[in-house]
C-alpha cells in the first residue's frame, strides 16, 4: 500500500469512530462536564491543619509556646509566608494567641464566645426557630439548675446575686438581656460541666435578639424573670436540687408566654 493511501485512510477511521460515538449518544452534543478540575490545597492549610493536629491530640497543650516562625517553616520546608498565614488562621479560630509583649504565639484554648459564634451561626443558617430553641432550653435549664444546687460555693451565690441586682438596676433591653444570659450562664458555671456551659452559652446568645424584644414589650417581663431569678437563688442557697429544678422550669416556660405576649410566632426563626 502506498503511503498516500496509508493517508487518506486515517482520517476515515477517526470518522467511523466519532460516528458510532454520535450513534451511542442519539447524535446529540456532549453534555457538560458534571465536576469541576480539582483544585490543590494551598500550602499554609496544610500547615494550619497539621498544627491543630497537634493541638487537638494534646501533643501541644494549653499554654505550650510554638516554634518560631523560620523554625517551622524549615520544619515543614515551606515559606516562612505560609507558616505566617497558617497562623493567622489559627489564631482566628482561638487555638492559639500572643500573650501582650510577647514574641512568640501559645496554643490556647478557644474562648466560648468563640465556641458559640459557631454554633449560633450554624443554628441560624439551619433556620432554626424560636420554638426549638426554647424546647432546647427546658430539657437542659432544669437539671443544670438542679445539678448546680448540689455544686455550687459561696462565691457562686455571691456572683448570682450580684448579677440578678444589676439586672433590676439595668433600664436599657440590650444590656438587661445580657444580664439574664449572665444569670444563666453563672448557674451553668455552678453545675461544674464544661459540655453544659458550652451549650448554654451558645442558646442564650441566640435567643438574646427576641428576648430583648420580650422585656421591651412585655411591661411585667422583668418582675417575672427578677422573681424567678430570686426563686433560683433560695433553692442554691438551701442544696435543694428539686426547688431549683421546679423554678428554672417554670422560669424557662415564662420565656415562652412572654414571647406569645410580645405577639412573637414561636415559629419564628433565630437570628444573629
């Protein structure tokens, strides 16, 4: 066969192929393409998520000074730019910090504003509503109540009244209701469980929008929560969980009818 034909006969063959492919599909055009080209990580989250490895492992603990910056850029054979950024990162996220005058950077541990900015932004994008927070709050609120009645000390009474003082002394909603997210926040520190004051913390600072809605509309909303409060008190003071149960129930359903009151829907969805 001579070359010319070896030629011409080539692109027959890529014709016959490209055909049968048009006959498999119906003759229609390709689709477009279902996944996008993957993308490389960039270096400094490698470097980032490698550190809070060690932090989460409890390799590096509380407290413990990191490397310098040139010693781990030479330990991870990167940039001491990337090292720069991956710390930036976790410094963001609270798992390190530079204490004041201090040249290099300590692991930490997240401070629960931290903790619950996250939670309360998950909550809000998960459109949660007010209704599903307050049911949240009447499982946990009584038994922390109750749990804190057996473990608080005298400076945890002390704290209490000092806050539930304030409150009565407070005129302006916002910072009244930052009062009474103290006030369940002190009872948590009471009960002694990490996991407890952890939520608590996040569920007071998402239902603290409506709540300051609540005490500005609702004229008898700040007896009834003074009144609880002092309730909640008495029964710490005396040990006795159930008294300090009963009240924080009844304290927690007030929440409720003072949102019914306040022409707030319980289905109503939490915002930041």
């Amino acid at each position: 066969m001579s070359t010319r034909t070896k030629n011409v006969s080539r692109p027959k063959a890529r014709r016959g192929v490209a055909a049968a492919a048009d006959q498999e599909s119906g003759g229609l055009a390709a689709p477009a393409s279902l996944f996008e080209p993957v993308e490389r990580e960039p270096a400094y989250t490698r470097v980032s998520a490698a550190i809070e490895a060690k932090i989460l492992s409890r390799v590096l603990k509380d407290g413990d000074p990191l490397p310098p910056e040139l010693d781990l850029a030479q330990q991870f054979r990167v940039h001491r730019s990337t090292v720069r950024e991956a710390l930036r990162q976790l410094e963001s996220a609270g798992l390190v910090m530079r204490p004041q005058g201090a040249k290099r950077l300590i692991v930490s541990r997240p401070h629960a504003d931290k903790v619950a900015s996250g939670m309360r932004q998950a909550l809000v994008l998960h459109e949660v509503s007010f209704v599903e927070v307050w049911e949240a709050m009447m499982v946990i609120e009584p038994e922390v109540a109750a749990m804190a009645a057996t473990r608080r000390t005298p400076g945890d009474i002390d704290t209490l009244v000092r806050v539930s003082q304030a409150f009565i002394a407070e005129p302006r909603a916002d910072v009244a209701v930052e009062l009474v997210a103290g006030f369940f926040e002190q009872i948590g520190v009471c009960a002694r469980n990490k996991v407890l004051m952890l939520a608590k913390h996040s569920l007071a600072q998402v239902l603290a929008p409506s709540l300051a809605l609540m005490v500005d509309r609702v004229p008898q909303a700040r007896s009834r929560i003074v009144a609880a409060q002092q309730k909640i008190i008495a029964a710490l003071q005396n040990r006795d969980a159930e008294e300090a149960r009963k009240w924080m129930a009844k304290h927690v359903r007030d929440f409720k009818r003072g949102y019914e009151v306040a022409g707030i829907a319980p289905d109503a969805l939490v915002s930041i």
